[in-house]
C-alpha cells in the first residue's frame, strides 16, 4: 500500500508503449507508394527501399548510406524541432489503420475466387463436333478459367501520377523541420481531411501529382522551415456494375486501380453467350471505349484499357458472328468475327495462327448453313483469290493433313542392318538394297556381342554372408542407400518386397534372385532361388550366374550354422523329413517332383561343380537368316490390290542369281526374315545340342544336317569307361512344352472336379460336424492343387535303353533338335527309398537284393503307407508299379530286381479312414432303423 500511489502512472506508461509498438509495426507492414518532387516513385518506407535495392546495384550502398543519412538527419531535427517546435496530434491514426486494415482483410477475401466450372457446349460447338468429332473449344475462354488472384491485390502496384484521390484514399503525410507530423489520413466523404494546427483540407478530384505542392503551400500558411512528403496509403474501393453477357454480371467492388481489362478478368469475363469482341464501358450515359479482347489475346495491344471510376457500367453484348477453324491450323477453336466487318478466309487463318507444317497446302473444306436450311459443302483453293472469300456467321473450316504417303521411295524391313526408306531410282533392283551379306545382320547382334566381353564381377558372392566384408553398410560391395534398379548394373542390391532381406541381381543371364532373409537368431537362411527369366518364361531356363548355388547349401554341413537346430545339422534334414511324412500336401508335391527325377541331374552332386551355379553358355544372339525365303510387297496402282512377289534371298545375296535381283518399283517393301519368324525345316535350322557327364569331350555341339544324337556322341569322342547308359537323361524343349501343357489340362480338370465334388457334398451336408469336414477337406485339396500348378515339366523322353547297355550302337537314331540336353552319369553305387517308409534313404546297390530287402532296409512301410500303389522309379525313366506286376511264380512286386540309381516310392494313404468314417454312418443308420421299428411295433400293439 506504500506504492500504490505508483500504480496509476505505470498503467498508463505501459498502454502508451502498448500502443507505441503496434503502431511501429503497423507502419512498416502497409506499403505507401510516394512521389517525389523531381518525378514519380514507389517507396514503402525505409523497410521496402532497402529490400528492392538490388545488392549488385553499384549504387545499392550509396542509396543506403544517404537514405540512412537523411533519416538520422530528420530524426535529429524531429528531436530539436520537439524542443523548440510543434508536434501535432496524430491520435487518430490508430483508429483509421485498424479501419483501412480490416476493410483491405476484406477486399481481399471477397477477391479470392475458385477455379470456375466447365461450361456446357453451345449448340455451334455440338455441330462442329459432328462433323469433325472434336470438340473444339471457344478462343480465348481459357484464360478466364481460373480467375488470376494477381488482380486481388491491386493495391500493391505503384500509384500513377494522373491518380484521381476520392474518399476512403489514405494519405500519408510526412513533415520535419519546424513542424513535426508523421500521420496517416483518410479521405472522409466530404473530400477532406483533418490536419491538426491547420484545419480542414479539400483534397478529392485531385491528382496525385498536385497533392504535395498543394499540401505544402497550404501548411506554410501557418509554418515556415519545414519539409513535407506525401505518399498514398490504401486505396479506397469503387463500385462498377457489369452487366449483359457476362459470367459473373451484377455490382462488383474493385479497387480504385482497376481498369477495364483487370475488371472483365476479375468477374469472369464473357459467358459462352457473351461477346469478346465489342466489351464496353459507359460512363455517365456515355460510351467511353470498345475494347476487343483479340487484340490483347492475339497482339498484346492494351491501348484502348481505361482506368475505372466509380459508377461505371462495363457493358459485354451477345456474341457476334462465329466460325470454328479445325484440322491442321496451329490453334483450332471456334473464333467471333467483328460485327458489321467482313471477314475472309485468310484472316481466319490468321486468327488460327496459321496452317501447321503439316496441312495440305491445296485447299481446306469449309461447310455452311445456307439461309438457315441446309448444310452445303465448299472446297476453296488456298490461293489469293480463295482467301479472300468471305466467311458467314456458321460456317466450319477445316484444313486436312497431307497423307503419309512418300515419293518415289522403297521401304526395307526386317532382319537387316538398317531398316528404313530409301530412294528409288529407275532401274533399281533388290541388290541395290543389299549390297553384301553383312547387311543382313542386326544391330542388335553385335550389341549383344560386345555385351559378352564386358568384365563380370566374378569376385562378388550371390550369397549373402553373415557380414558382408565385415562392413555391415555395404551389400554386395555398394553401400546401403546406393543401390539401383537398373536391370544392365551387373550385380544391384534392390531390397525385396517379399522377403525382409536383399535381393542380388546377376544379369549376365538370368535376373533378380531371391536372396537370404536374415532371422530373429541373427543367423541367414538359404530358400531356393528362382531368376527372373524363369519366372518369366515358366520356370524353363537354368539359372546362370556363376556364383554359389544357395538353393544347395543346406546340402553342405559347412555352411549351415552349428546352432541352426540344437547344433546338429542332420536333426534338420530329420525334421524335414518328418514334417514331410505329416502333410499330405507336401507329400504329394514330393511324389510329383520325384516323377520328374533322373540319375543324369544328380551326377554331380558330390563334385566341387555342385557348389556353383554355371558362370558360361553358348546360345544364338539372335536367329539367324532365312536364306530361302523373302518377299517384295507391291500395290496394284491400276486396282490398289496387294501382291506379293517372293524370292531366294541366298541365290541373290550369295550366288548373284540375276533372276532372284528382282525389280523395285515406288513405294515397294522388302522385308527380309529370319528363322525365328518363319519355322524352317529342321535341316535348315541352326541347332546347338548340349553334351554333359561322362562324355569324352562333353560341350556345346552345332548340329550338322541330318547328324543323330549317336552320331553326335560318337563325334564328341564317345563314352568314357564310367559312363552308365541306362541313366541317361535326354530333354527336349518342345517335348518340355507340350508336357507343360497337357501337366497344366490335367491339374485344371482335376480343380474342376474338386469344385464340382465340394458343392455336391456341401449340398448333402446334414450336421455342422460335416459342414467343417467337408470344409477342411477342401482347403487340403486345393493346397494339394497349387503344389501341382508349382510343378515344371522336364521334357524328358524315355531312351528306353537295357540296363546293361554300354555301347555307343545301343543309342537311337534320334533326330536333333535345338536346344536338345543329353547328361550321361557316372554308374551310381545307390538305391533310394522314398515316401511312407520309416528311413528315408539310400543304400548301397547290391545285385542280389530285391526291392522288398531295399524297403526292409528302410524299416518297412509305416502305418499311413498306401502299399497297394507303391512304384519304382526306374533311373531310365521308366516306371514299375504294384498294380501292373504279376504275383505268378514268385515274381511278385517284392521281388522286383532294382538297378543302381533306381527310387523305390510309396506313397502315403490318402483315404485313410474312410472305411472307419463308412462303418461309423452305416452303424448310425442301422441303429436309428431299429429305433423306428421299435417304434412301430409299439404303436401297432397299443
């Protein structure tokens, strides 16, 4: 209570400095365009003089320095002329700039407008459309589809000295010297504003240029020794009205910078009705301008644009006359022609800007409405006497595109090294294309030959180890972050969207691999590979890469981690095969896949090759040529029929045969084919046949015309002492194809009749129990279906070879194809046992044991062993089943002799419990017959 005579004071000095700093800051946000005595210029203050000085300006600084100059000097003036001078009140400053701020707020608000919709299409646009289909839009609508919000602000552009002041215009009003004023001042409605020590002062109808002259002279009436600079404020608003055709008509509020042009843009211009041509404004009754929107649209003319005053009408009358310009002209549309002027044909190309590169320069099409009746077509030459022919409100014009067509040209395609058009000359024959065979080879031949001696990074692993080189960041020697998809980089390390690892790319021949997905355990695993070109072409093509074929490692003890599975890497190879013997649908996957199993694709799983996917190939770059067959295809110019006119291509190019130099004649195509455009006859087909195993001089052979697969063993060196004939493995890509499609027939009618079987049986379901059954039932079938549609054909064809063959004369006469494989093994010393038995394995052959020793061996059949559909897959391909062997004389399927490399299978039951679930419903039914009998016989007695 000591200081509470301190609390009146505070308050008001603490309001004051308040109301200090909003006003510091208000002035230099609000821009104030100013004119100086010597001429007009824009400044804001301080603030803005420094911000548009460009800093490369050599005289940025000075005008800085003596800008920084004059303001310390009129503030020590404002300070002397405090002591011995007069400051004047400037209390309604506030008030009027909190006014102006929240009626700019406004404006500027009200400006701001949404992109506007789409109009419909006139009746002359629906015309044009039928009968060019195209819609072609009116000229000169697309500028006002959005409406700029450059117009919004008008007020930031600087004031021009013929400005007229009116009410609501503020001034800004600067003295120092004698007298001290810094105040903003609006124009009141009167025309006036309040200076303070001076009065009332008339300043409406002013120009901008006169207010400084006019201010000061009135102010040294009562002060002398002064300075005074006058600068505009925030403009006032004016009220126009716009009216007739317009898309926005009605009262519009602008600013008092408006013109005719910035107004017209602002409301929306035109409608589709409205005219673009004859915009008016009219003042006071009078017509002040026309404006034509083309002649800024076309020519950027502004010349006629008038500035608004409040009141004005802008008048925009119905649309004139309209032609629509189509085809090839630079800027189709629909155009409006000057009312009462005649229009012609060659100002509306000029219109149009013009014909394009293209239009034929002959003459254009141009379709009218005659006296409002019918619709007549018009040809008009494009010379001076067409163009100046006189266009009618209505009317179409439309220019056509020269035709495709080339002068005296022949066309050459195809199997060549540069296709293209070339000139045709009299006389000129087939050879004059080809001047030697080596113009028949492809760019894309070489290309790929030079591709095959680029360096690979062989160093690099496709396996991913645990650490990459020690440095975690890099992933196949590129840093994390850097890796591309680019299919050519040789090897990338793209992340994989299924798996949570990396995905190595090998591209020399193959593509994307799936890579290693890095456990919870920290430990990698190695699921099976599958390159791109495989899951493009089926699952057909060998992977290629060169690296270590991860799909093997869990084949080598080394490389899988000692703790993988309680630190004993054969418990994994027995739980596999324990979760294989416990799901049917794997399983039957394993049945399938051992269908398709040979002795000739395991020989060398126990080399060092086993541990390396194949680095080197020799395929085609590219087909090669057909020699026999190529043809000329000419039209008819009596008829216009096209013939074609076939010759030998190798008699012309190798031989020089005059009679296959066939004549070229304008506008002829020779098109040169290759063998993989046209099946040729396999002696005339370029076959590569591979040769592996134990084959002296095992490689990649071309076939010679009407060589046998012996015949090409015996010239690759023959057998070698090891080599065991009954095992061979023979593949065929065709064979491959047609196996893959009947494979894929089969599994769809095997779907078919699942589906059909599961809503029979779903229709006969009586309890939920068999509802759910059923239901399970169903999903293990369909999983069992799409193992199968997982199941790749081999192309294997059965030589049908003795056991005991060893000779070369033993091998057929077989006709070879390309891309034929024959793997001759090693003489296995095993026998395998697969399936339902206890022990899964292989042992070791011995002639005198039998097929029931070999499954004794593995423990016997266990107690889910469908024995009755038990078979041998023979190592020649072949297969020996229980259901076709005779019983007869001891020879029953026990006692069948087995061969080395020989598979014994027997599959799992797959209805078991069946005969259970039937014995369970037939002691149901009989069970409830009784209880009906007891029933009735009850009945009957009472």
């Amino acid at each position: 209570m000591r200081f509470g005579w301190l609390r009146g004071p505070v308050v008001g000095l603490a309001a004051v400095m308040c109301f200090g700093a909003i006003l510091a800051e208000a002035q230099q946000q609000l821009p104030v365009y100013s004119l100086g005595i010597g001429g007009s210029t824009q400044s804001s203050g301080s603030q803005s003089s420094s911000s548009d000085c460009s800093p490369s300006d050599p005289s940025c600084g000075t005008g800085n320095n003596q800008m920084m100059m004059q303001q310390g000097m009129q503030q020590g003036a404002n300070a002397a002329n405090t002591a011995r001078g007069i400051v004047l009140d400037t209390q309604q400053m506030g008030q009027q700039n909190n006014q102006q701020q929240l009626n700019l707020q406004q404006q500027a608000q009200g400006n701001q407008q949404n992109p506007l919709p789409l109009d419909p299409p006139t009746e002359f646009q629906q015309l044009v459309a039928n009968s060019t289909g195209k819609m072609l839009p009116i000229y000169g609508s697309q500028m006002f589809r959005t409406l700029p919000s450059t117009f919004a602000p008008v007020n930031q552009i600087p004031v021009t000295p013929d400005y007229v002041v009116g009410p609501n215009d503020e001034l800004l009003i600067q003295t120092w010297g004698q007298v001290t004023l810094n105040s903003r001042f609006v124009v009141d409605r009167s025309g006036a504003i309040y200076i303070p020590q001076l009065g009332t002062v008339h300043v409406a109808g002013m120009r901008f240029d006169q207010l400084q002259p006019f201010l000061k002279s009135q102010m040294g009436k009562n002060f002398r020794n002064f300075d005074l600079n006058v600068n505009m404020g925030h403009l006032r608003s004016i009220e126009v009205y716009i009216t007739g055709q317009a898309r926005k008509p009605g009262n519009w509020t602008l600013s008092s910078l408006s013109t005719l042009v910035t107004a017209v843009f602002a409301t929306g211009g035109p409608s589709p009705a409205g005219s673009m041509r004859d915009i008016q404004l009219r003042r006071g009754g009078k017509l002040i301008t026309e404006f034509d929107l083309y002649d800024l649209i076309l020519y950027g003319d502004k010349s006629k644009d008038v500035a608004l005053l409040p009141g004005d009408v802008i008048y925009i009358p119905p649309v004139g006359p309209q032609v629509a310009m189509a085809g090839s002209v630079k800027m189709p549309a629909i155009y409006e022609l000057k009312h009462g002027a005649s229009t012609t044909v060659g100002e509306a190309l000029d219109l149009a800007a013009g014909m394009t590169n293209v239009a034929s320069g002959d003459k254009l099409r141009l379709e009218r409405v005659d006296q409002r009746h019918l619709r007549s077509i018009i040809e008009v030459s494009l010379d001076a006497q067409g163009k100046s022919v006189a266009l009618q409100d209505g009317d179409l014009l439309e220019l056509v595109a020269i035709p495709s067509q080339f002068k005296d040209a022949v066309t050459l395609r195809g199997n060549v090294a540069n296709p293209g058009r070339y000139t045709w000359k009299p006389g000129m024959h087939v050879l004059d294309l080809l001047p030697n065979k080596e113009a028949l080879i492809t760019r894309d031949y070489w290309l790929k030959r030079s591709q095959m001696g680029q360096p690979t990074m062989s160093y690099v692993p496709t396996c991913l180890p645990t650490t990459p080189y020690g440095i975690p960041s890099l992933r196949y020697g590129i840093p994390v972050g850097e890796e591309s998809d680019d299919p050519y980089w040789k090897y990338s390390s793209m992340r994989s969207s299924g798996l949570g690892g990396l995905v190595g790319m090998p591209v020399i021949n193959g593509g994307p691999w799936q890579g290693q997905v890095l456990t919870g355990d920290g430990m990698y695993t190695y699921p099976q590979m599958t390159p791109f070109n495989q899951l493009m072409n089926g699952g057909d093509s060998q992977p290629t890469d060169g690296g270590l074929d991860c799909s093997r490692l869990q084949d080598m003890q080394s490389y899988i981690p000692a703790n993988t599975i309680g630190g004993n890497p054969q418990g994994a190879a027995n739980q596999q095969q324990g979760s294989q013997q416990n799901s049917q649908s794997s399983q039957q996957n394993n049945n399938a896949g051992l269908a398709n199993a040979s002795v000739g694709s395991t020989n060398t799983n126990n080399s060092a090759a086993a541990l390396f996917l194949p680095k080197n190939d020799v395929r085609m770059s590219e087909p090669d040529i057909d020699w026999a067959y190529a043809v000329i295809e000419r039209q008819n110019k009596e008829n216009l029929s096209t013939a074609l006119f076939p010759f030998n291509l190798g008699k012309a190019v190798l031989e020089g045969d005059a009679s296959q130099n066939l004549d070229l004649m304008p506008g002829d195509v020779v098109t040169i084919f290759s063998k993989a455009d046209i099946k040729v006859p396999q002696t005339q087909q370029t076959r590569f046949v591979r040769l592996e195993g134990e084959v002296v001089s095992s490689g990649i052979y071309s076939v010679r015309p009407g060589e046998t697969l012996r015949q090409l063993v015996q010239r690759a060196g023959g057998l070698t002492q090891d080599a065991y004939l009954y095992g061979a493995e023979f593949t065929r890509e065709s064979t491959r194809r047609v196996q893959q499609q009947r494979f894929n027939e089969y599994v769809d009618q095997i779907s078919l009749q699942v589906s059909t079987n599961a809503q029979n049986s779903a229709s006969r379901a009586i309890s939920s129990t068999d509802a759910t059954a059923l239901a399970a039932q169903q999903q293990t079938t369909q999983n069992i279906i799409s193992s199968l549609r997982r199941v790749r054909a081999t192309g294997r064809i059965v030589l049908e070879l003795a056991p005991g063959a060893t000779s070369l004369d033993t091998l057929p006469d077989l006709t070879l194809e390309d891309g034929d494989k024959l793997i001759i093994p090693k003489v296995p010393s095993t026998v395998s046992v697969d399936g339902a038995v206890y022990n899964q394995n292989s042992f070791l052959y011995d002639p005198h044991r039998r097929l029931g020793d070999y499954v004794h061996m593995a423990g016997g059949a266990n107690r889910d062993a469908d024995r009755n559909r038990a078979f041998v897959l023979r190592a020649g391909g072949d297969v020996v089943s229980r259901q076709y062997s005779s019983s007869l004389r001891g020879h029953g399927f026990d006692s069948v002799r087995l061969y080395p490399g020989d598979t014994v299978v027997i599959p799992l039951n797959l209805d078991k419990g069946k005969t259970m679930r039937m014995v369970v419903d037939l002691a149901q039914i009989v069970g409830q017959f009784g209880i009906a009998v007891a029933a009735m016989n009850t009945v009957l007695g009472n």
